[in-house]
C-alpha cells in the first residue's frame, strides 16, 4: 500500500492512503480511540476525485508512529483470526 506521510511531529502524524482503501480507515481509527495515549484520531476523505483519504493522529507520551504500528497489528492480528475461524467453518461445508 503507497502511504504518504504528509506531516510528521513529536506528538501528531498525518497519512494519507491511496483511494480505495479508505475503508481500512474506519476500524483502524476506532481501535486507535481506544487507545490510552491517543488524544485524538480521525480520517478524511475529502473531495472524492482531488483528495487521497487521510489519517490523523494525535498522541499524548508516546510517539504516534509507535501507536499506530501497535494498533495496526492488533488489527492485522484480529482479522487474521477472523480469516481462520471461516476457512475452518467453510471446510465443514464443502461439498
């Protein structure tokens, strides 16, 4: 995936992700709101032929990128399960 990061601090990161994978946006964000040390996270999808969906990051005492790799490992690791748990289920219904 072609990330572009198009504003880096100590505190706040803004990415923005190529069109048609904003979806990965909504749950990314909301698990980053659960997150103690995030003080603010939202996506933008702006003008849909001008804009590329972005990110928004804001963290408090501990840098953004390191809670954004956590957190999109988690998810990664979430939707793995959830990959195998169908691929058992769907080898009890081959016919």
């Amino acid at each position: 995936m072609d990330i572009h990061v198009v504003e880096k601090e100590s505190d706040s990161l803004r990415i923005e992700v190529p069109k048609g994978e904003e979806t990965l946006l909504i749950p990314l964000v909301e698990l980053l709101q659960q997150e103690e040390k995030v003080v603010e996270a939202r996506y933008f999808l702006g003008h849909a032929f001008l804009d590329r969906p972005a990110l928004y990051l804001k963290t408090k005492g501990e840098k953004p990128q390191q809670v954004l790799k956590r957190v999109l490992k988690d998810l990664a690791d979430l939707y793995g399960d959830i990959l195998q748990g169908f691929d058992k289920k769907a080898e009890k219904i081959k016919a």
